[in-house]
C-alpha cells in the first residue's frame, strides 16, 4: 500500500537554529502534501498545504516566514522551523493524497516529535 | 467554519465489548470521510475511508458509516481487544482540505 515516509522521527534542537523535517511518498506521485501540528492532548491542526511547483498555502495564524514549506518535486515536501524557540516544540505531521488515484485517502507520515531547548 | 466533533472525548471498556464512536460534521459538502487510529505519540493510520457516495465500510472488526444528510459518522467495533486501545479520529475531507475531530480516547481493559 501507499507509504509516507516522515524524516526524522525525533529532533532536538537548541534555541534560534533550524529544522528541517522531510515527507516523502514512496509509491505515489502528490501533488498536494499537507503539514499539521499537534498539540498535547489536542487534534492535529493543519498548518499549511504543500504545493508541487508553487508556493505552499498557509491556514490563519501560521507564520510563512517562520515554517518554510518547500515542494520541490512529486513525491518529495520539506518543512523547515527557522529559528525554533522552545514553543515550537510539538510533533509534526505530514500527509500525501496520490494525484493520480480519484478519491484517494490521505496517507500520513509518522510524525516528527521536535523539541527545542 | 467547517467543524467535527468527536463523541464521547474519552471511552473505557472491558475487553469484548462492542461499542460505537460517533463523528458529527457541519456542512455536508463532503469528499471523503476517513477514521484514524493514533497510538500515542505516533503517527495516524488509516482505518477506513467512506467516500461520498458510500454509506459504509467495513474492514475486519470495525465499520463506519456515513449519513451525509444529518453530518455523521459512527465507527463501530466489535468484540474490543486491550490492542484496540488509542485515540481515534474522524476526518471530514475536501479535496485539498481536511478538518479533524479532537478524537476519541479509548482504553480497553484485559
């Protein structure tokens, strides 16, 4: 079945440094990734859809200087936390339909569990 | 505002029991409804998916099944196993958007 592979599983990182977080599939092309966040004890909260090609559509209240979401190819998206503060600490989701398949359910990554010190 | 909500937040069972999680969503335009299982501090994974045009799925010991027209959605699963112990979610999918329920805890004591 369709896989996304999410890389790396765990991150720790100090103050004011950068992350970067990959998603890729394995077996499909996407054209629309889409990257979540979740909170302790709260529901993923999708923070932006990755675009192949173009720029990346940002949801209210997240800062596009700050998460760079790059999608440079069909099966590959990346997210970078610029100059992570403890806050950013959260685990990370990414998520992949295949283009290519009508009706075609998202397919997530593990995650990244991010933690800033 | 598009919004799902999950009922009840947190559920715990004796082990064998069948029980139901229930799934409402504003708005009935509707691409796809999905249920997720995630094990804490874990990725999702995908349970099943009900699209549209469908009514239910099964796949082993749960079903789902979607009334487009009252906005829900219930997961039922049978004979529960301590394994079947996490948090599940409920997903109601645009094509390119998605809106999660804050989910459904569930422990299922041996």
């Amino acid at each position: 079945g369709a896989v996304v592979s999410q890389h790396p599983s765990r991150v720790i990182c100090k103050s004011g440094t950068s992350v970067k977080i990959e998603c890729r599939s394995l077996d499909f092309q996407a054209t629309t990734m889409f990257w979540y966040r979740q909170f302790p004890k709260k529901s993923l909260m999708l923070m932006a859809t990755s675009n192949e090609g173009s720029k990346a559509t940002y949801e209210q209240g997240v800062e596009k200087d700050k998460f760079l979401i790059n999608h440079a190819s069909l099966t590959l998206s990346t997210l970078t936390v610029t100059s992570a503060h403890p806050e950013d600490s959260s685990f990370y989701i990414c998520s992949a339909r295949d283009s290519q398949t009508l009706y075609s359910p998202l397919h997530f990554g593990n995650g990244t569990r991010l933690t800033v010190t | 505002k598009q919004e799902v909500t999950q009922i009840p937040a947190a559920l715990s069972v004796p082990e064998g029991e069948n029980l139901v999680l229930n799934c409402s969503f504003t708005d009935s335009a509707i691409y796809n409804l999905q249920w997720f299982r995630q094990d804490p501090g874990k990725g999702l994974t995908s349970l099943l998916l009900i699209q549209s045009s469908q009514r239910e799925q099964t796949s082993g010991r749960l079903n789902a099944s979607l009334d487009k027209s009252s906005g829900r959605s219930t997961l039922y699963i049978a004979a529960s196993q301590p394994g079947d112990s996490a948090t599940y979610l409920c997903a109601k999918s645009g094509y390119s958007t998605l809106t999660f329920g804050k989910g459904t805890m569930l422990l299922v004591s041996p």
